[in-house]
C-alpha cells in the first residue's frame, strides 16, 4: 500500500477510536540493506535502502493530561504511557520502541504533552526488516511534529538508544539511521565511524531489488548478536586497532594464529564485507549491475560459513536465486539484516520480476513446505511528517 493511502487508513481508524480526526499523521520506514551486513558496530560501511513499508502513527492532543494513549489498529491492543515521570519499561512489550524513545525526548530536555494515537506498520515484524526502527523512528518524527525539528542524525541515535537500553539488542547504528535519512529513488552509503552519509541514486528503471521473507522468525534478543560484537571485540583487541574497520585482510592473515579459530573467521567476514561494501557503492554509481550481483552472494557466502548468522531456509533461497542466474534476471542475492532468519535481499532484472517472484515462491514452499512473501521496493523516502 502506498504511504498516502496507508496514513488515510489510520487517519480514519484513528477518527472511528477517538471520535475526531488526528491533527499529526508522521511515517517512517523499515530497511534493507543491500550490503554491508554486522559492519556497522565495527565502524564500517553500510549500504541499506529505505523500503515502501512504513510504521505509521496518527495523533492529537489528547484531553487527559499526564499520558499518552496508544492504540495499535492491527492487532486492536491499548497501550498507556505515563509521563509526568521519567518513562520507564512497561507492557505491552512492543510499547517499549515507544517508550525509550519518549525517554531519550524527555532525556534532552522535553517536556512531553498528552497525546492520543492510533499507529500501525505494513513492516513485517521478526523479518529483519526493521520493523523496530521503523516504529522508533515513527515515534521520534511524531515527537518532532508536536514539539521541535531536531537534527535527523541526533534523532537516529535516539532511536538506537532506546532499542539498546529498552529493548535489550546492542543494535547498530544503520537501521535508525536508514530509516530517519533514506531519500527517495537513493541507497545510503553510510561510514558508520564519522557517520558521513552519501546518498547514491538508484533510480535506473531496469532494475528492482526484491525481498523474499524465509517467514522463519529472526530473534536478535538471543543473545548471538551480542555474540558476534563480543567476538569482533576480541579480534580486534588481539589485532591491536581500535575497531576491525582499521585492520586489514594482511593483517590478519599474519595474526592468524594468536586468534581462535572462530574469531578469525568473524574478523574474516566483517575486514572481507567493508570493503566489498565500498566497491559494491560503486558499482551501484556504474549501474554495474552483474559486479554489484557478485559481491551480494560473496557477502551472503561469508555470513553462511564465517559469521555463522545464516540458516538453511536463507541459504535456500540464495540457492534458489542463483539457479535461476543471470539467464532468468537474477544478479546476485544475499541474506539481509542481522540473520538467522528473516528475508533475503535479490537484485534483479525488472522485467523479470513476476517469472523471478514465482519460481521463488514455488521452489521454496516444494523445499521447506513454506510459503515465502515476496515483493519489490524501490529505494523509499526515509522518516516524513505528512500531516502536520
Ligand atoms: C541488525 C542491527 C543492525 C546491524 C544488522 C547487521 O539489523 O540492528 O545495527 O548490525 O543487524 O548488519
């Protein structure tokens, strides 16, 4: 569904719950990343895209002072949110994206006013698509609309705060900061050191980056992400640099053997990953269509076998992907997002996108006995206010 017709949706499912219309309807949306994958907390580069699939919120000023009322219009639930006190963890679960961020506005200093909302998100939950940074950088645009701007790059570190300190996943930076910045028709080259960002067009008409969700539900709170970051940590402590972003493949060859097995293999992955992300940024500017391709499944091979954050279904569908080939319009597929389930991310040819998407589908479901979501995106505009 279109932006337009989504925030019209719960423009009305707000009007038929509080019996007005809302003066704020505020979207920001969820993420692929193309490239650059368990990069950005090692201060590398990232290229995602924002995605035509949005968390929506529709608010007003709320005739109750002291708390915000929530209604989720998908799943019908209520949340409440005290805030004439510092906001705290609370039920129901999901409200706690919202909650950490009305802390980090509280935190700098905002004096939050009493508001009615009704949201909803088209962005797939446990997909990998970033459903949470969606609906934390939705909450912090809606906080931007009733209070004041702040700086997009200040509200993206707001949102990672509140997925670390009230959602417990050590995340990175790239998912609030793809959904806070994207910009229509563009990827995001991020440098997640100096947090420069380069927007890089990605507008030619012949082709299309399609999503396929395994639909087997990816779990960052386990403990692997965490995980993974503690290795990196340790190589690159034992490589003697600040981050794995100074070390390079020479370097690590040499140090091979004062590194465990498993963490040179991490440290493979992520030194091997920023800089395919660099050359694939470039061959996105050529429109090199086929070398973009073959980083994507270079990368997808080193997260299977180096990092460990793959499953079968994922693998199953680059499998998939890579038998259809060039000949049936497929460039190049990797997993996207942290792993261990979730979607995959396939570049391919436009014209060849409904035969592409069919024998995905068909293929998958005859593997694993079930049924992939599909669908294209072209690169989406990052957090909007469309009503203010
Ligand atoms: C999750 C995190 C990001 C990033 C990716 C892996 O999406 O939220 O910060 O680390 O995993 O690239």
């Amino acid at each position: 569904m279109k932006l337009k017709e989504l925030a019209a949706q719960v423009a009305a499912d707000f009007q038929k719950h509080y019996g007005r219309p809302p003066r704020w309807i505020v979207a920001a949306p969820g993420r692929v990343n193309v490239i650059g994958e368990h990069t950005d907390y090692n201060d590398g580069f990232v290229l995602p895209m924002a995605i035509e699939r949005y968390a929506v919120m529709a608010a007003d000023s709320a005739a109750t002072p002291g708390k915000i009322s929530i209604y989720d219009t998908h799943f019908k639930e209520n949340a409440t949110v005290d805030i004439t006190a510092p906001v705290t963890k609370g039920q129901p679960k999901w409200s706690n994206y919202i909650r950490g961020v009305l802390a980090g506005f509280q935190n700098r200093g905002v004096t939050i006013p009493a508001l009615d909302v009704a949201f909803t998100s088209t962005v797939p939950l446990g997909g990998g698509l970033s459903s949470s940074a969606a609906l934390e950088v939705c909450t912090a645009t809606l906080m931007e609309a009733v209070t004041k701007p702040i700086d997009p790059i200040e509200k993206a570190l707001l949102a990672q705060k509140a997925e670390h300190e009230f959602a417990g996943v050590p995340c990175g930076i790239m998912d609030q900061f793809i959904s806070a910045l994207g910009r229509e028709g563009h990827l995001l080259l991020l440098d997640c050191r100096t947090r420069k960002t380069e927007l890089v067009p990605m507008s030619d008409p012949s082709v299309e980056l399609l999503v396929v969700n395994t639909n087997v539900k990816h779990e960052l709170g386990s403990g692997e992400y965490a995980k993974r970051r503690a290795e990196c940590e340790e190589a690159a402590r034992i490589l003697g640099v600040k981050s794995l972003r100074d070390a390079t493949a020479d370097q690590l060859e040499k140090a091979k053997g004062k590194l465990s097995e498993v963490v040179y293999r991490r440290a493979r992955h992520v030194i091997g990953e920023i800089e395919r992300t660099v050359h694939a940024a470039e061959g996105i500017r050529e429109s090199n269509w086929p070398t973009v391709g073959q980083f994507m499944y270079a990368s997808h091979d080193a997260l299977r076998d180096d990092y460990e954050v793959s499953c079968k279904e994922l693998d199953m569908v680059v499998d998939i992907a890579s038998e259809i080939g060039l000949k049936g319009g497929v460039y190049g597929c990797r997993m996207t997002g942290g792993g261990f389930g979730g979607c995959c991310v396939a570049l391919v040819k436009a014209s060849a996108v409904p035969e592409i998407s069919k024998r995905i589908a068909a293929e998958y479901k005859a593997r694993t006995g079930i049924d992939a979501a599909i669908f294209a995106s072209r690169p989406a505009a990052g957090a909007t206010i469309v009503k203010a």
